[in-house]
C-alpha cells in the first residue's frame, strides 16, 4: 500500500477525508481522498482474489480498513464512495448485476459494507466515478456536456449534463458498452449479441485478437494467442502490427459510430476516452473522428473535442470526491 500522497496533499490534521472504492472487473483500487480529490493514500488488489461475493466484500472492508489505520488516526474518514460495476440502483444502495464479476446480482453493497465500517456509504456507477473525476480535475475538466467513456473489462460510460452527473430514472444510465453495432455477432458479458464492449473494451479487443489469431492473419506476434492483452498489442502496434493495427482501428471505428449518435441525441461537446484500453488511443482516435465526422448532424467534427482521459487510474477516485461532496457530506 502507498500512503504518501499522490496529488500533493499537505501532511496534518485534516478534518474532513473520505474513502473512495473502485470496483472493476480486473481490479478493486481503493484511496483515502481529501474533500479537494487529493489522494493521500492507495490500494490496489485483483478482483479475482475474492473466491465469492461475501469473500469480496470483507476482503475490500478488510483492505479499507488497513488503509486508512496506515495513514493515520488524524486521517479517520467520514463517509466511503462506492464505484461499482453493471446496473445499480444507488438510492437503494444495490448492485442489480455487474456482468464481469461472477455472482454479483442484487447484491446490497452499500449496507454491507456501511456497516463493515461502520460510516456511512454511497453508491454509483464505476464510470460514472471515473466522469466525475475527469470533469473535475482531469481532460474534462470546464466541459458542461461531456460523456466518458472506460475501455477496461467492459466499456463503461458517464455523462455529465450542464455541469452535473446523468443517472437516469431507473438503475444506471450511460450504459454505452451495451450499445448493440450492427454486424456484430460477438456474446458480451451480459448474454447478449453485438455490444460495442465486446469489439473495444481491453477485454474485448483482446479477444477479437485470438480469434484474427486462430484464423491466421497477418501479425508480427508469434507467442501463444491465450497471452495477448491490450497492453501488449499497444506494444505490437507501435511496430507497426498489421493485427493490433486493424483491431484498433475497428474499434475506433465502432466508438466513433456509437459516439456520433449519443452527440447528435445531446448536443454534447466533450468526449473523454479512458481506461486500460485507452493507451491505444492514438491508433483509435483517426477512426473516431472520420466515422463521428461522417454521422454528426448536430455539429462538425472540428467543433468536438475528443481527448483522452488526463488521471488514468486515479479518475474514479478522484470523482468520489465530487460525489460525497455533492451528498452532503
């Protein structure tokens, strides 16, 4: 665990901290955050180190524990901000089902884990974390309609609408990943056919990959095809992989597709691309733009920024912040 700050955060007592708690498919990141998203702590551990739902959870409260005991009695936060996966219900505190992590279904994960730690807790959506962040302090930051998109397990999305986070009237709302693109046979996490998440998340190109694999096309690759990831096809198309070069193109192809749509709906102006799968935004980017250019109606493409995101990992626990703050607490 790290327990120096991230942001500079200056050392002392400090009235008012919180917890902040991302939870994905890969990875559960956690942080001790100032009210201002300062970062004065940090933890980081496998999702697939919890062997069921319970263990998971009092694995994270352990680890939540353990965090703020380091940094300090000085340090004792005041409330906890869940990122969750999947649809929720954040009033009622409830992951309704996070399709990447087995077992979650109607799992009431704020009680559990208020009275794990005994303050009180919030829920939201996982990329609507990672939005708050980057509309805060990151690549968004002075946009007032700006959707995020997270290419990690999934494809999660966030909006942001006159300056304030879009959820919707039902469980969550931005579900962009499940936005089905024509042509696309490809099963996603959630048992349907054809979702963007499937052709552009880390995940999901990863994928596409071992099949361009199994039918011997072009590549520069010759390991085994169950070791390709993201990471390493960003390191194959920076010389010049005729495989990793095609599949990022396809998805830009795909985001750009699904993005034009979403901004001729809503008249947005920003788009933030985040997440593991988002270090191959340079490969993407060309493909976004040409097909946005091609479907945007609303405005041309010249007026629409589209940008990476700026804080990486730490985007969703920055955006706690802006969510506890926004709470009241």
């Amino acid at each position: 665990m790290q327990t120096t700050s991230q942001q500079g955060a200056t050392t002392g007592y400090l009235e008012d901290t919180f917890l902040a708690l991302d939870i994905g498919g890969t990875n559960v990141k956690s942080g001790l955050i100032s009210r201002s998203g300062d970062i004065l702590s940090y933890d980081s551990f496998p999702t697939s180190e919890g062997k069921n739902p319970t263990h998971l959870i009092e694995l994270i409260a352990d680890r939540l524990k353990i965090l703020w005991t380091e940094a300090g009695s000085n340090h004792r936060p005041v409330a906890l901000a869940i990122g969750a996966p999947g649809w929720i219900k954040p009033r009622e505190g409830i992951v309704v089902m996070a399709p990447n992590i087995p077992g979650w279904k109607d799992l009431p994960i704020t009680r559990l884990m208020s009275q794990a730690l005994d303050i009180p807790a919030v829920l939201e959506n996982d990329a609507n974390l990672y939005a708050l962040g980057e509309w805060l302090r990151g690549a968004g930051k002075g946009a007032n309609n700006q959707i995020t998109l997270t290419l990690g397990t999934g494809v999660g999305g966030g909006l942001i609408l006159n300056g304030k986070l879009w959820s919707g009237s039902f469980t969550s709302a931005a579900e962009v990943g499940h936005i089905p693109i024509g042509g696309n046979k490809r099963i996603c996490g959630c048992g349907r056919p054809g979702c963007l998440e499937t052709v552009a998340s880390a995940l999901g190109m990863a994928s596409v990959a071992r099949d361009y694999l199994a039918q011997k096309g072009e590549t520069l690759y010759k390991g085994p095809p169950e070791a390709v990831d993201s990471k390493l096809m960003l390191e194959l198309a920076e010389n010049g992989d005729p495989m990793s070069l095609t599949i990022f193109k396809a998805a830009g192809e795909a985001i750009g597709f699904v993005l034009a749509g979403i901004f001729n709906l809503l008249g947005l102006e920003t788009a933030v691309i985040g997440g593991g799968g988002a270090g191959a935004f340079k490969f993407m980017e060309p493909s976004i733009k040409e097909v946005m250019g091609r479907h945007l109606v609303t405005a041309v493409i010249d007026q629409i920024h589209i940008v990476k995101g700026a804080l990486e990992g730490n985007a969703p626990l920055v955006g706690a912040a802006a969510l506890l703050n926004s709470s009241g607490f």
